[in-house]
C-alpha cells in the first residue's frame, strides 16, 4: 500500500459530465496530491446545467462499500456530497466512525441544484441535530444555510460543528466566505487581484473536497479552508464555461 499520499474518501453523487460530485472530487484530490477513495450514493443524468433524474443507491450498499474500503486504507479525512435524507445522512455517519473514528469529516448539504431540482428531503433536517456534533465542517451555500437556519438547526449552543457558508450567492460582500467556529466568525475575502470569476458547475464540490485534503494533510481546519478557497479561485477564473479545468 503506497504512503506517500494521505487517503481521503468522496461519499457522494455520480455526475455524468464530470463537473460536480464523485469525479469532480476525485479531480481535485489529484490536484491536491492526495489518494482518493469513492462511494456513490445516487446516479445522475445531469449536464453542466441541468439534471434530468436520479436514483438513489440502496443505503445498504453504500455502507457496505464504506466499510470494505475503510477497513483496506486508513482513511484521514471523508468528503459526504448529495444525500437522501437524515437517515441516510446518520447510517453513513456511524459506518464512518466505526471504522476511521479519527477521521474529518466535511459534510457539503446538496439541498437543491442551480436548475432547481431537489435532492435532500427538507422534511427531515430538524433530524440533522443528532448528527451535527459527529460532523468537524458543514459547507452549506448561502442559500443553503438561509435554509438550515430556518429550521433552527443550529440554535443548539452545545453544538460542535462547524460551519463555512459560502458566498458566492450573496448580493453583498460577493464571494465573501464566513467560518462559523464555536463563538468565532471569521470572513475569508476572495482574492482582490484575482480576474473575472466565471460560474462554475460543482464549485461547491470543488471546495469541499479540496479542504477535505488539505484536512488530510495535517492542516487546521481554518488553514484548510483557507486553502480550499485558494483552490477555488483558481478553478473559477480558469475557463469561461460552466466545466471548469483543474489544474
């Protein structure tokens, strides 16, 4: 088994056109020179700016697959995409922890997809409180977090998750992201000199999967997301179509 490179594990979505989900994190962990591991939990039809269906990967499987990795690699650090539900959410939790208890773990909650095609069942987020204190980060977007704070899922004040709401769909403060960590809030600005960024499909992915590594590699977690957003830029300045080039 190679050691050079820490082990990271996308748990997430198929997408077809490479731009969001499985492919799209395994891309990145390339990038980021850490050996990436992948489970599916839903096929998708899906171009860079539409998805047309989905089917759900029975959670037993995914599990299974979990589990037969995890027990072969020492996994450091685990990238969770679209999900079905809590529940699906809270089995692939415990699968997780019983095998790499050490392991972070970066949650990145796929509500809805830009041409509005809904993927979590929203009925079931006030059963996400169970589960947040197992989870180190969620990556919701703005409009995701707008969402989640509705259904006051994070009043809890014992709460130990962290949260990085991402602002690219802010109308102010464009592409400002917030690290909400315990008591602290911490703005990570985008790069002033960067160029034009252009719209991405599965830049939330991207980012996600990109501090994942860098969790992988040893690095704190606001160093991570630091880091992520680095990589991030960089994806979004690089073409000006909705599939973006890693590199």
């Amino acid at each position: 088994m190679q050691t050079e490179r820490p082990f990271v594990m996308t748990i997430a979505g198929f997408d077809p056109s490479g731009g969001a989900g499985i492919l799209a994190d395994c891309k990145t962990f390339e990038q980021l020179k850490v050996q990436g591991l992948g489970v599916c939990t839903a096929m998708t039809i899906q171009t860079d700016s539409q998805c047309l269906s989905l089917e759900w990967q029975p959670l037993d499987k995914v599990t299974s697959a979990i589990s037969i990795l995890m027990e072969k690699y020492p996994v450091r650090a685990v990238k969770i995409g679209v999900v079905k539900d809590s529940e699906f959410l809270h089995e692939i939790m415990k699968t997780v922890k019983l095998h790499a208890p050490e392991a972070k773990i970066i949650w990145d909650p796929v509500l809805k997809s830009t041409s509005e095609f809904t993927f979590f069942d929203l009925n079931t987020i006030p059963d996400l409180k169970n589960v947040l204190n197992e989870i180190d980060l969620i990556t919701p977007n703005y409009n995701e977090y707008k969402v989640l704070q509705d259904k006051h899922l994070f009043d809890d004040p014992e709460n130990s998750c962290a949260v990085l709401i991402k602002g690219g769909h802010r109308k102010d403060l464009l592409g400002t992201d917030i690290l909400k960590q315990e008591d602290r809030k911490i703005a990570i600005y985008p790069n002033e000199t960067a160029l034009t960024y252009h719209p991405k499909h599965g830049s939330g992915c991207v980012l996600s999967s990109a501090i994942a590594a860098h969790l992988a590699k040893g690095e704190h977690l606001e160093t991570a997301c630091r880091k992520g957003k680095e990589y991030i830029e960089k994806f979004l300045v690089g073409t000006p179509g909705l599939l973006g080039f890693h590199s």
